[in-house]
C-alpha cells in the first residue's frame, strides 16, 4: 500500500495555521479585557471550522484501489472498475473518479505528481478499466497529468545528472 508523502508536511500546515489564528484571537480578546468562556468557546469553534477546511485528506493506493480519507469519513474507487474520469477546474483543481460500483474520490492532481507510485497505482488500473471497456470518458484529464508527470521525472533526471 502506498501514501501520499506531502500529507503530513501539510497537516503540519494546518494544524499551525489554525493554531497560530487560535492564539492571536485569544491574545487579542485576553488585551482588550473581553476574553470571557462564552467568547472562548466561540474561537475554539472558528479554530475547529478553519482546521476541518485546512485539513488535506490522506490518499492511499493499493492493488486495484485508491482511498481519499477525510477527517470523517473515506471514499473509495477499484480503480480497474474506473467508468468515468474527469477533471474539475475551479478555485483548485480536482480530479473526480468513480467506478462501475458507485464509488467516487475527488483528489488533488498535485498529490498524483508528487506521489509516482499513486500515479503508477492509478495508471495500472486504468489501464486494465479501458481494456475491459468500462473507461469511455477521461482520457484526456488522464494523458495531460501522465504528461505533465512525465515532465517533471525528466526534469528531475536533468536535474539530478547535472544537465540543464
């Protein structure tokens, strides 16, 4: 099984993010003098708002699946039982799968791109979804990602063997 490698850097993020607007909140009201437990509460609730929209989900792949797990609940797709793939452009951009079981994950494409074995997980069963014939729509979003994470290995090869 396979996990995406940028989550725990960015549940860092968050978690500091929503603590340090926690604490200002607090400071500030504690200056003022109106710092009281009903006012307390209030921002233990904006804090616990802010980190539920900061937090990422946690994406996994194994053999034949890919798993998005939020704070509440997980969503999963078989991904060689991939019916429909596509792409959502938007404040950020997303990548909806489902699969022939009604599963649907709604993923990053930046997790793919940073995660090659997700990719590769991905790809596999997507692979195996179109020679059974049940991927008809998505290959487009599909092969502008394979592109783009075929770039970026290329260019770390370069990168990494000293030619620019």
């Amino acid at each position: 099984m396979d996990h995406d490698r940028t989550w725990l850097p960015e549940m860092r993020a968050a978690l500091w993010c929503t603590a340090g607007l926690f604490t200002v909140m607090l400071l500030v009201d504690l200056a003022n003098g109106t710092l009281t437990p009903w006012r307390t509460l209030c921002w233990v609730t904006v804090a616990l708002l802010l980190f539920s929209v900061l937090a990422p989900p946690r994406v996994s792949a194994g053999e034949g699946w890919l798993a998005s797990r939020g704070l509440v609940r997980t969503h999963r797709v078989h991904t060689d039982l991939l019916v429909v793939v596509r792409r959502e452009d938007g404040t950020a951009s997303r990548l909806v799968l489902r699969d022939a079981l009604g599963g649907r994950v709604v993923l990053d494409p930046k997790v793919l791109t940073a995660n090659p074995m997700l990719w590769h997980r991905l790809d596999r069963g997507v692979r195996r979804s179109r020679e059974r014939g049940l991927l008809r729509c998505g290959a487009a979003p599909l092969q502008a990602l394979a592109d783009r994470i075929d770039g970026d290995g290329a260019l770390a090869v370069f990168e990494a063997s000293g030619l620019e």
